[in-house]
C-alpha cells in the first residue's frame, strides 16, 4: 500500500468519526499527526474530495460532505424522488425561452424542424445544496402557457397530468460520466471540471407520444448509481445495443 493510498484510508477513519458538515484538520495538522508530507496528505485529500466524501469552502477549510445519494435508475421525477428520500426539492428556473426544434431536437421529439419547442435549464436542489442542472425540451403544442414558475413550484410530470392530461408513462435514458463546464460549475458552485453524470432522457405518454427530451448534469461528488441485477435460468440478458449521440439505438 502507497503512502498515499494509506494516508487516504486513515482520513476516511477519522470522517467517519466526525458529523457532517464538521470541519477536519488542516493538512498541516494532519501531516503531524500522520507523519507524512503535506504532499502526500493534500493528495489524499484531493482524492476523497473527487470521491465526495469531503468537500472544500474556499477561504473556510475542507468538511465532511452530506453522503453520495443512491440514484436508482427508475422512471421517477426529481421532486418525487427527493421528497421520498426525505429531502426538500426546490427547482430554480435559470431560463426558458421557445425555439424552433431544429433537425437534432426534431429527431428526439419526433417532430419537424420548424415545430416550436419549449427549451427550460432549471437548477435542481436538495434541502437547498445543488444537486443538477437539467435542460428540458417539450413541444409548446404541449404546454401552452408554460411559465418559468410553473417549473419551480413542484414536480414537472405532476404539472403535465394536473394542468395538461398527460401522464408520462415509460422512456429510454443514456448516462455517461463527463465533467462540467464553466457555465455548470459556476451554477452548481464546484470547480472546473468536476467529475459528473450526463443523464439523457426521452419520455413518451401512455399513448406513446413523445413528451419531453431532457439533459441533466448531476454532480459526481453527490450521485452514485444503483441498479437491481438478477439472473437464472429463464432470464436472458437483452442483445447489446449502442446509443447515438443523434440518439438513434442501433444493435
């Protein structure tokens, strides 16, 4: 074992000793108490920051962070999601504007370039700490006057069957690993390039319609992925298939 990596494990010894939120020691302190460089204990530290396990106020120090929330890969809403875990959701509106769909949009909503599409980038949070950036695309046709603070009120789908009658029933979704931008980083309030998940989602109707295509950033010092695994003898894993970035599935 490295010196890093052992310097990481007795860190990881004293977070969990500590309440969230509760200050460590500075890496001065803890390369006294360790007996290892300042180079070797900022290393380890900068991994467990990237693991989310600690997180850095400039100016304040480094603190234990809130733990990783399991998102299981189901076709729930944020807000549903969130108040399940006992959070509080909150949804900013940072902008909507109505575009023509163009041909990318076009072939995710099944629509022609020129339909108009509803564009809104919200800032997800939980019990006030961001947790995404989510870029939602929906054809106006669908939601005749939609407003910015239609979408901070509660939960998107909720709104669609309360307001409109459309119940959001199954879609297919892609996730990747990526690293914010400067645009994503200053609006979720993490540093350039932190690690996250890119979540892509297009949502259909009961019917079968295309509803909604949607981008999400969620933060990688927040998220961690679950999914449920099960295998016997009647059970067949599906053939693979590979997703195109213009979002046609091809086997």
């Amino acid at each position: 074992m490295t010196k890093q990596s052992e310097t990481r494990d007795q860190v990881l010894d004293l977070i969990e000793q500590l309440g969230v939120g509760e200050a460590i020691p500075s890496e001065r302190q803890l390369s006294a108490d360790l007996g290892v460089s300042r180079l070797t204990v900022r290393a380890a530290l900068d991994e467990l920051v990237r693991e989310g396990y600690l997180i850095r106020r400039r100016g304040s120090g480094t603190f234990v962070s809130e733990p990783k929330i399991a998102q299981e890969l189901t076709m729930t809403s944020f807000t549903e999601d969130m108040r399940r875990r006992g959070l509080r959701p909150e949804s900013r509106t940072l902008e909507l504007t109505v575009v023509p769909a163009g041909a990318r949009l076009g072939r995710f909503l099944h629509v022609s370039p020129s339909e108009p599409i509803v564009v809104a980038k919200r800032l997800r949070l939980a019990d006030r700490e961001t947790m995404a950036i989510e870029t939602l695309h929906v054809r106006e046709a669908l939601v005749p006057g939609l407003t910015g603070a239609d979408l901070e009120g509660g939960s998107f789908y909720e709104l669609l069957r309360d307001r409109y009658g459309i119940v959001v029933s199954g879609g297919i979704q892609t996730i990747e690993p990526t690293v914010t931008n400067q645009e994503e980083s200053d609006a979720l309030g993490v540093p350039l390039h932190s690690p996250a998940f890119l979540f892509e989602r297009v949502s259909r109707a009961a019917g079968g319609e295309i509803v909604e295509f949607v981008q999400s950033i969620y933060r990688g010092d927040r998220y961690r992925l679950v999914t449920d695994l099960s295998s016997g003898p009647e059970v067949r894993p599906p053939a693979p298939a590979l997703v195109a970035r213009d979002g046609r599935v091809t086997s």
